[in-house]
C-alpha cells in the first residue's frame, strides 16, 4: 500500500475505514442497554442530575463524563455521536500501528496491526459495533502502553495518568496496567540481575502515582460536592452484591465463541505465536502470554459473561496477527497464499463487502421499533407529559429528549436481581415513579408487577410489533363518559 506512505494519510484511512464499516449502525436507535444507558445519563448530567445521586448505574463515573462531552458537542444525534466513536476507532487503530512499531520496529506489521483492530471492533454487533467501555479504555491504554515502550522514561508519569483515565472509564484496565508495567518492571530487574533496584523502581513509582490521581480526583470532587456516599456505593460496596450466575463452562464457551466469529485472526495469532516463524525478540511471547493471561483473568472474575467483555482482548491479539506481515516472518506456502498478496486482498475486500450488507440489512431494512414508539408519543404528548418505559427500551427518554423518571436508569434493576445488588425495593421504585403520573406506561410482553399497578389509572392506547409492545395512557377526566340525567 504505497499510497499510506505518511502518518497523516494513514491515519485517514484507518479513520476512513472505520466509519465506512460501523456507518450501519449510525442511526438505528438501540445497539445495546449500555450504550442507551450512557446516552442518557451524559444528557441528564448536563441537565443537572447528580451522578450515583439522581442517576445511577454500575459503571465508573469516566464512561457518563465523556457522553455529556459528546452530548455538549452534538446535542442529540445519534448519528454524530456514533461517528465521533468510529473516529475515536480510527485514532486507535493510528495508536495502535504507533504500539506496534515501538515493539517491532517494522512498517508493515504496524499497518496491519491497525487494520486488525479496526475489523475486530466493527464487524459483530456485540464485540465492538455497539459503543461499549472497551472501545474507550481501549484507546487510553493503547496511548498509556505506547508511553511506556518509549526509552526515555520520562513519559511514565503522563502514561500513568492516561492508564489512570482509562480506569475511571472501567476498573478492569488494572490488569492492563499490571500485566505491561509489572512485565517490563521484572524484565528490567532480571536484566539487570537485581532484586531490587531504586533506580529502576522509581519511574515506575512515578507512573503508579499518575495513575492514581484520576481517581483520587474522583474520590476528591464527589466529596466537595457532597455526594462521596453515593459514590462510595458504587466503587466499593456495589461490586460485592453484584453478582452473576456466569459458570466456568459459560466463560470457555464465551472464549471459543470469540475465536469462531474472528476465525481468521484467531488463527494468525496461534500461528505466529507457536510457529516458531516469527521474528519475534525473546521478550516478546512472554510478553503477550502475561498481558492475555491478565485479560483472561479480568474477564473472569466478574462473572458476567458479557461478550463485550472480549474486546479487552483484541489490542494484544491485534499486535500479535500484524507480526505475520513482518518482513523476515516465513510462512508456509498455504498461509502466504491465504493472507498475503491479490487473493487475499481480494478476499478480505469480499469479507468487509459481506459484513457491510449483513449490517445494512439488519438496520436499515428491519422496522426500528423503539423508533417508532417514541415518534407515536412525540405526535400524542403535550409538552409537558411524561412517559415510564416500563420493561421497554429506554433509549425512548434520549429520543423524547426526556430524563430518567427514576435514579436507576439502566430497566435491569428494577426488573431483574440486580435492584438487590443496588438495595432498592423496585416495586417501592415503581410506585415512586407512578406517583409522578407519567402520561404514558410501556410493557414489553410481559411485566405482572407493574401491570398490576397501572391497571386502575391506564388504559391500553395502542400496541407495536405484533402486540408484543403495550402503549397505557394515564386515564384522564377528559376520557371518563360523563353520565346523563
């Protein structure tokens, strides 16, 4: 590719290749729970909600900080947000061919490296399209690894303080942090023949400090604004109740589930790994062993079993699969002709084509029922009527350009054992809720507790998707017959 022969047309490209395969999902309403829930709480921290106060959620306070930056900047387009993440995929995939060349030392390798990442994070729906933490602390911990390979230790503090950023946007980036900077910390004491150096200890020392002040800032601001209870909740008691009935058999599953849908990087990575073709330095396998084994480890112990989860794993399994394109790698005869030269240009242009129209099928041409719903309320509420989606999609407040009616804005928690994980009584949330006399109440299927409660003052107003969809409006004296003499 001797058209990307400069850092600035590589990084277009990437950034070009990145929208070009996530643009199906630019407008369809709902990717996932989390990402609605993130859009709507950046929205209502800039309306003035307090975070873990007025509006809730399991994640560190990081992820809600950068959907009210985007909200200030694209006020409420859906589109414009989700092209900001595909160029904020872009830009990591530009940072992570920077990785890639501090390790190796090669050109090629690094390009590819880049192109991995982006095909890894925009192809399926749940292991990157739908804008998830990863993709975020990602970015910080591509930036904060870079600084770290640099020779002039120097940069450690600033690498500190960007792997510190990426842990408020989720805690499992400590693993990162562990598995990279303990690695090179040990390499750097058996190199030397040392237990214990001061020398070596000490920038190292220095990135762990920078690393620790975005979230004393964190632990500083919810204290000056004199909310540290809540947040206090959140950070250390909430992750204990929080459980997950995820068994082992369900996280191997997960693994293999990963490695079938990204088949042909799966088998790049074992084949450079274990060929013993790669010209690798020794510290290298040793190296990706440790941080993959911190990921796996990361990705178990919550019990979640959530396939975004993965996406942890695709920086350093992307590194490993660029090395194949390394100019010394000798592959054989049947791997050269898969993955080198016109058939597998060809190939992987086939790949990107069959990817894109699965994904445009599947928004473009499929009803948007949330959609939908919300454009029905838009045309039938007053301005000042409220709605409670219920067990439904709440991206509907976002669409409505409506606040959470109630703290806990992800529908999990009062509708499944997650509200025990958050102490609250979710009927007890739910009446609260109906005090407020929303003007219309959504059921998705089936909700016996909430139908119970609505059933004297709503009456069903209309239904979508086969019925599956129930739409209540609040009775009103208007609709009450009034009776004749």
């Amino acid at each position: 590719m001797n058209f990307l022969n400069t850092n600035r047309r590589v990084l277009l490209f990437y950034i070009l290749l990145a929208v070009i395969l996530r643009l199906p999902s630019f407008s369809v309403s709902v990717m996932d729970h989390d990402e609605s829930t993130y859009l709507i709480m950046g929205a209502d921290m800039l309306d003035g909600k307090e975070l873990y106060s007025d509006i809730t959620d399991t994640k560190p306070a990081g992820i809600f900080l950068i959907y009210a930056l985007m909200q200030l900047i694209t006020g409420y387009s859906l589109f414009l947000k989700r092209l900001l993440v595909a160029i904020l995929v872009g830009v990591s995939a530009y940072l992570m061919r920077r990785l890639s060349f501090s390790l190796f030392k090669e050109k090629n390798p690094a390009l590819a490296a880049g192109i991995i990442y982006i095909l890894f994070t925009s192809t399926w729906e749940y292991f990157g399209i739908s804008p998830n933490t990863e993709l975020f602390f990602n970015f910080f911990t591509i930036s904060g690894a870079i600084l770290l390979l640099k020779p002039n230790k120097k940069w450690y503090f600033a690498a500190g303080i960007l792997l510190g950023m990426g842990f408020m946007v989720k805690y499992l980036v400590l693993f990162d942090v562990l598995a990279i900077a303990g690695f090179l910390f040990v390499r750097e004491l058996i190199l030397e023949r040392k237990i214990f150096s001061l020398k070596i200890f000490k920038p190292y020392f220095l990135a762990g400090v920078g690393f620790s002040i975005p979230f004393g800032l964190a632990h500083l601001g919810f204290w000056l604004n004199g909310n540290y209870a809540d947040f206090h909740f959140i950070t250390y008691e909430l992750v204990g109740n929080y459980n997950d009935d995820s068994s082992l058999k369900d996280y191997i599953i997960m693994i293999l589930d990963f490695s079938a849908r990204f088949l042909p990087f799966t088998i790049l990575f074992f084949y450079v790994m274990f060929s013993g073709k790669a010209t690798f330095e020794k510290w290298h396998k040793p190296f990706f062993a440790v941080w993959l084994a911190f990921i796996l480890l990361a990705m178990y112990l919550p019990g979640k079993g959530f396939t975004h989860y993965t996406m942890q794993l695709m920086v350093p399994i992307s590194l490993v699969a660029g090395m194949f394109y390394h100019p010394k790698m000798i592959a054989s005869p049947r791997m050269e002709a898969i993955y080198k030269g016109r058939p597998a240009l060809w190939a992987g242009i086939a790949i990107i084509v069959i990817v894109l129209t699965i994904n445009i099928h599947k928004n473009w041409f499929q009803t948007d029922y949330p959609r939908e719903v919300a454009e029905y309320l838009d045309d039938n509420m007053k301005p000042d009527e409220t709605v409670f989606t219920g067990n439904y999609r709440h991206i509907i407040y976002y669409l409505l350009q409506q606040n959470s009616p109630t703290k806990y804005v992800h529908p999990t928690i009062l509708t499944t054992e997650l509200g025990k994980a958050f102490r609250v009584n979710s009927l007890n949330e739910i009446r609260k809720i109906l005090a407020g006399k929303p003007s219309y109440v959504i059921i998705e299927r089936s909700f016996p507790a909430l139908e119970k409660e609505i059933r004297a003052a709503y009456v069903m107003d209309t239904t979508f998707r086969n019925q599956q969809i129930r739409v209540f409006k609040r009775i009103s004296k208007a609709m009450i017959p009034k009776k004749t003499k």
